[in-house]
C-alpha cells in the first residue's frame, strides 16, 4: 500500500520551504515515522539535504519531464514499501510556477503533481511585513485550481506573539487552518552558491543544523495535525522506461561530479545495469571492465585546477575513449572539453575528447527545460530519439567546434544553442536527462 501524502509549498521561492521540509523530515524521523521525501521539478541540491534528514533517498518527479505512468511508478517503487508511513514532498517555486506549454504530464509546477497524486498543499506563507493580508494571499491559493487542495498554512518569519495573533485572526476569517508559526530566527539557515544550496555533503555541521531545524519545527508547528491532513497516493502505474547507458557504467562520482538522478540511477539497476563508480578528484580513471562512462553534472569550475593536475584520470579517460563510449552532462561534458577557465580567469586543460571551451570568468544563466532529437547515437540511446530534461547551468560557451549531438528546444519550442557535441566516441549535453519522451 501506497503511503499518503503531503507537498510543501509556498507562494514564491525564498519563503521557506527547505527550512520546514528538513525540519518535518527529521523531527518526524524522530519520533520514529519513516518519512518519504519526494522533490517536484529537476533539482540536485534539496533531496540530498532530504535525504539526509529522512535517511533514505529523495526522488524527483517532474510532471513536465515524466508522465503519469512513470510518476506512479516512482512513487509506488520508493514510499510503496510497507515501512512508508507518510510522503513529503517538497515543491519547487511558487505553487503554480511552471512553464506555459504542458509537457509529458503537465507544466512542471508543484500544483500539477498536488493533481495528479491527490496529495494536499501545506502552504508556507513568508509573512515579514504583512499581518491579515496574508490571509488574502492563502485564500487566493486555496481558490486558484479546484483540483489543489490546500491543508493548511504554516505561517514564517513571525515577528512576534501580537503579529501571531493578527495573522491568525485573518486565517480564521477566510476559514483557512493554521498548522504552525515559525518566529524569525538564524539557526537553520543554509548556506548557498549560484546553483542554490551548498550541497548536503559539503555540509559538516549537517547533524547540528537537522538537530535544530527539527527542534525548531517540532517546537512550533502541530505535527500531530498535519500528519493527520495527509492525502491518499492516487498516482500508480509501473515504473517509466529507463534505458541504461550499457552494462557496466563507470560512473563518475565526487564532488566535482555529483548530480545524478536517483531515479536515473535505480531504473539503470532495475534493467540489470552495474554501476562502477570512480572519483576524477582522487586521480581515478574509470574502470576498464565497465563498456560504457558516465560523466554527470556537478561543480567542475570549483575544481578546475585538481582535475587539470588529474593525469591518470585525464590518461585512462582518453584511453576508455579509445574503444568505448564516454558521455557527459553539463558539468561532466565540460570536463570532456578543451579548456575550462574559472572565474578568475585561469584557464585549466580539461580531457581534450572534445574540442568545447567554457568559461565561468563572464557569467551568462542557462536556465530551462529541454526536449532534445538526437542527430547522432549516444550511449542508451539512438539518433532519432527523443529526450526530456534541464539545464541549468552559469558558464559561457566560447567553442564548441565539434558535430552537434541533437536539436534542442526549450519548452515552448524554441530552438536553443546549446546542442552538446559528439566526436568519436565522446557525447556530451549541456542538459541533464531525466526522462525519454514519446514519439
């Protein structure tokens, strides 16, 4: 049996989800409840601080990216277990943030997995500088879309009792539950760089940091109700068609290179795949059993000058690359490169199996959804085919020389520049893949 559901919510990015999120996850964990985490949207940073807060893994589900049958089949694949008790699934953006056209499933906002799962809306509600308009804000969100149920608001950064008191007084007027107010404080604040968190790996006071979030949290929101307010899972179906890369997958796995969806991850397992991991930044060149190498995104530009000064990695990359197929994504791709130059201007020798140049002196967002055509092969996957994922990444393309690997267009259909490269048996995308798309 599936276990029910909650998603954590806000009206805007910034308002406070992650903060409560972790706080739930580990004060829940403590009294003994095995909590779920689920992330809406294609995010790396948030279920790695999930994960460790639930002590298991977080997976993302992406309505734009994934459609029904393999959103259920994550679902029912990881909180299906019978030592489940509750799913919490963080959002992403505002509530009804997502993009214009519909993808494989919807548009990608929070709001369309709350309609798809059946799994209510906790609302968090930033209420610095507002007392009873708050309430106008709850009561719009509560109104937006029939099919998004909201549970409850968790009010945060509250100034005082008597502010307390006012917000309350105007939740009560529109007929909207309060399940928490959370004062202003520092103590759980998490520190953060270009792409959003610093990753929870990295983080060496992370038990410190749950211990407090799950006091603050266990101290100031009514956890026996909002368990009680959570939703029956409708979404089933079995899991998504994952394509492995090959059989035996050396995959590159430090803190340069360390985004890799779990779901990615688990369906490459679930179709018989063994995953050889090896880490660029202690020197290691992938393992020459494995007949495919995987490159994922990460933080290269953090680590330029290390994986420069890598030569048995950069040696043993070129060698594999001989006979077999190596690929990488985003980060992983410009480490393929020619030369990546940090922000300071330094540029650093990448492995040279492709001729792409990158560079993080001037910063230039890439941010989106992605649906890519394959001109050419890549490992797991044909020319011709079809692949959903994200991009998103600060770097400034100044060479990319080789054959373009694919058309790739944003998702409103607009063509984009950025069409990763091929050259022998070297493939590379500044996309993250998650999913396949028909047709």
């Amino acid at each position: 049996m599936i276990a029910p559901g909650l998603i954590i919510s806000a009206p805007a990015s910034g308002s406070g989800k992650t903060t409560l999120t972790l706080g739930l996850l580990a004060a829940l964990r403590d009294r003994g409840l095995n909590v779920q985490p689920f992330k809406s949207g294609p995010d790396y940073i948030d279920p790695g601080f999930h994960g460790a807060a639930a002590g298991r893994d977080s997976v993302n589900l992406d309505t734009w990216a994934m459609d029904a049958a393999m959103i259920g089949g994550l679902i029912a694949g990881t909180a299906g277990a019978e030592d489940a008790d509750l799913i919490v699934a963080e959002g992403s953006m505002g509530l009804f943030d997502g993009v214009l056209a519909p993808g494989a499933q919807g548009n990608g906002s929070s709001a369309s997995l709350a309609a798809l799962t059946g799994w209510p809306v906790v609302l968090v509600l930033d209420c610095s500088g507002q007392a009873q308009s708050a309430a106008a804000v709850a009561k719009g969100f509560a109104a937006m879309q029939a099919d998004v149920r909201i549970a409850g608001v968790v009010l945060n950064k509250v100034a005082s009792p008597r502010h307390a008191a006012m917000l309350r007084a105007g939740m009560q007027q529109v007929g909207i539950e309060v399940l928490g107010a959370l004062p202003r404080q520092q103590e759980v604040e998490l520190p953060s760089r270009h792409l959003g968190l610093v990753q929870a790996g990295e983080q060496a006071d992370m038990p410190r940091i749950l211990e407090r979030a799950a006091r603050f949290v266990e101290e100031n929101v009514d956890l026996d109700r909002l368990i009680s307010l959570a939703g029956a899972t409708r979404a089933k179906g079995p899991d998504g068609r994952i394509t492995p890369p090959g059989q035996r997958i050396a995959l590159a796995r430090d803190g340069a290179f360390s985004f890799v969806y779990p779901h990615q991850l688990a369906g490459w397992r679930r179709a018989g795949a063994e995953i050889l991991p090896f880490a660029p930044l202690n020197d290691e060149a992938p393992d020459d059993s494995a007949d495919t190498c995987w490159l994922p995104g990460g933080y290269p530009e953090l680590h330029a000058g290390e994986l420069a000064a890598a030569q048995s990695f950069r040696a043993g990359l070129n060698r594999f690359a001989e006979t077999r197929r190596v690929h990488g994504e985003c980060g992983g791709y410009m480490a393929m490169g020619a030369a990546l130059i940090d922000k300071a201007g330094t540029r650093h020798a990448m492995a040279g199996l492709l001729g792409l140049v990158t560079s993080y002196e001037t910063r230039k967002m890439h941010l989106g959804y992605r649906l890519a055509t394959l001109g050419a092969d890549m490992p797991g996957h044909g020319a011709g085919a079809r692949l959903r994922g994200h991009e998103f990444h600060y770097c400034t393309i100044l060479d990319q020389p080789d054959a373009p690997l694919a058309e790739v267009v944003d998702a409103g259909g607009a063509r984009v520049p950025e069409t990763g490269s091929h050259r022998g048996n070297a493939t590379g995308t500044f996309f993250h893949l998650i999913a396949e798309a028909e047709g």
